[in-house]
C-alpha cells in the first residue's frame, strides 16, 4: 500500500507543481505510515524528488510518451497504481493533470475531488476542502472509495523539505493503442512559467500598445516573475494567447500577482483569484480590480511603474 503521485516536467526539470505533490503526499504518507511513490515518465534525475519527502520513484521511459497523451499516460499510471497496492493518488491542477484525471478514475474505480486546497480533514474517510465557484467558495467533499484521487489546487500546500533515502526502479511503458498522436509541441524557453511562477506580472489595455510593453517585462525580470496579458491584449496582438490569463485564459494562483492597467472584468477576476496577494496599479479609481485587490496604486502606469522599478533595485542593491 502507498500513496502515488505523477510528477510533471518540463525542460529536463521537475515542475514546481512536482515538488509540491511531493511535500503534499509525504504529509499524508507519514499520517498511514505508508511509502510515497512518484511516478516519472522520461526523466532520469529523480534525485530532487528526494529532497521533498519522495521514498521511491518509478521512472518509466519511452520515446512514445516523450509528449503527453493523456490516454498514453493515465494507462502506465493505471498500471503503477494497480501493481503497487496504491489506495490514494494525488494529481496537480495543471491542464494535463485534469485530462488525466477522468480516466484515471474510470480506469480504478476510484473518487475524484478537484481543487482541493489543503490536507485532508480525516482520512478515514476521506475528507477534504475543496474550491468552488470559481474560487469565491469552499466546499467539504467525502470520498469513501477504495481508491481515490486527489487533484491539489496549485500553489495551495508550498514546498516542505523532507529529505528521504530515495530508491528508483524502471518500468516498461504501457504501450496503448491509440490513432491520436502528438507528433511536435512548440514552447516558449527562456521564460518564467505562468502556471508555476511565485510572482506574476501582468498587463491591460492600459499600456496603450505592445511598444510599452516593455514596463511589464522589465518589472517581471526585476522580480523574477512570469509575465502576463489580459483577454483584450491577446486578442489585439500585443501578447501571445499563451500569456493571457483569467476564466478564459490560463488561471493564476501565484503568491503575488500585480496587475497594470487592467481595470478588472469578472472573467479576469475569476481567473486569478487564487492569487494570495492582488496588487493593481490603474489611473482609474472606479476599476472593479480595487475591490478584488489587496493593495491598490492610483496612478499613471507609465510614471508608477518606472518607479517601482527603480525602488526595488535599489532594495536589491543595498
């Protein structure tokens, strides 16, 4: 018996959404005195995994699952889950995650609860708090399967190190037939992850036109940040849609999310509303953003934000 977890990657580095499982499951692992097991499709350095509380790591490679396909994936994890006695599976919020997710559960019989945001309530059985309504409620679901399935809302646990004497043993890929292939994924390098930044950046049609965007990726490389757009700037050119984020979009749940020149509409809104800390900076106090955000800067973007700058680097500098 143990608890399993599937540990996302990307550019030969474990996610952030990874880590988080790991110190997740280690918590619930060591409530069962049970073995925390991660799954890893074509990732050979499973060491860091360790440092987060992993036990073992079942590493499963294949030039067939070099792109993710959830039926593909949610088969080999099928497997692990079956060969290995696993009662509780544990899944991120990441868009492939949640593809996975119903089959998995057909798959094991199992319960699945969503946007859970922190340890279970009971184990026995299992109790968890949940996100709903687009993250303006909460509710408490009961799954009482033999299986389970656990879908951690992102960024809702944190990384807790747990150092553990990991042991990692391979499997041969569970090879299903199936007609839907995906031959090539094209990504963006070089850049910070929106779905797993701790700061995000983000612009409106504030800034008035792509020349000025150049406010937002300045302030992002001076803290570090993902850069951001809103729905209308995608939709205009400014920005690609990989960087649009809210109900539509890409959803945020970053510790610090600032927003210049977004005056803040409900699908907006909803989108990063699992953000911990709201910062938006709008020359136009009526904005529904102020009402949504913890902090608030009245003022022009193109004054406020050049100083913001100038003042965080001298922070960094002294």
């Amino acid at each position: 018996m143990g608890i399993l977890i599937y540990t996302e990657s990307e550019n030969g580095k474990f996610k952030k959404s990874a880590l988080e499982l790991a110190s997740y499951g280690r918590s619930i692992a060591d409530q069962l005195e049970v073995e925390l097991i991660a799954a890893s499709f074509n990732h050979s350095d499973t060491k860091t995994l360790g440092t987060y509380g992993v036990d073992r790591v079942i590493q499963i490679s294949d030039p067939s699952l070099e792109n993710f396909t959830a039926q593909q994936y949610a088969a080999n994890l099928t497997s692990v889950a079956q060969e290995n006695g696993v009662k509780l599976v544990v899944l991120s919020s990441s868009a492939n995650a949640k593809y996975l997710a119903p089959l998995l559960t057909v798959s094991l019989s199992a319960g699945y609860a969503s946007n859970v945001v922190g340890l279970p309530e009971s184990l026995k059985p299992l109790t968890v708090k949940r996100s709903c309504f687009t993250n303006k409620a909460f509710n408490i679901c009961v799954l009482d399967n033999e299986v389970n399935i656990i879908g951690l809302s992102n960024n809702s646990f944190g990384l807790r190190e747990n150092h553990k004497e990991i042991t990692t043993e391979d499997k041969s890929a569970n090879n299903l037939e199936t007609d839907f292939k995906v031959d090539k994924i094209e990504k963006t390098s070089g850049q910070v992850s929106i779905a797993d930044a701790d700061v995000v950046v983000s612009g409106g049609r504030g800034l008035k036109g792509p020349e000025n965007w150049h406010l937002i990726e300045e302030l992002a490389e001076t803290l570090g940040a993902a850069t951001a757009c809103s729905k209308p700037v995608s939709d205009m050119g400014w920005r690609p849609h990989s960087e649009h984020v809210g109900q539509t979009g890409k959803p945020v749940a970053s510790n610090l999310y600032i927003a210049v020149g977004i005056s803040g509409a409900i699908q907006h809104l909803a989108g990063i509303n699992s953000s911990k800390v709201k910062v938006v900076i709008n020359n136009d106090p009526e904005a529904p953003f102020f009402k949504a955000a913890d902090y608030g800067v009245v003022g022009d973007a193109f004054e406020v934000v050049p100083e913001l700058i100038k003042k965080l680097n001298t922070f960094k500098s002294s």
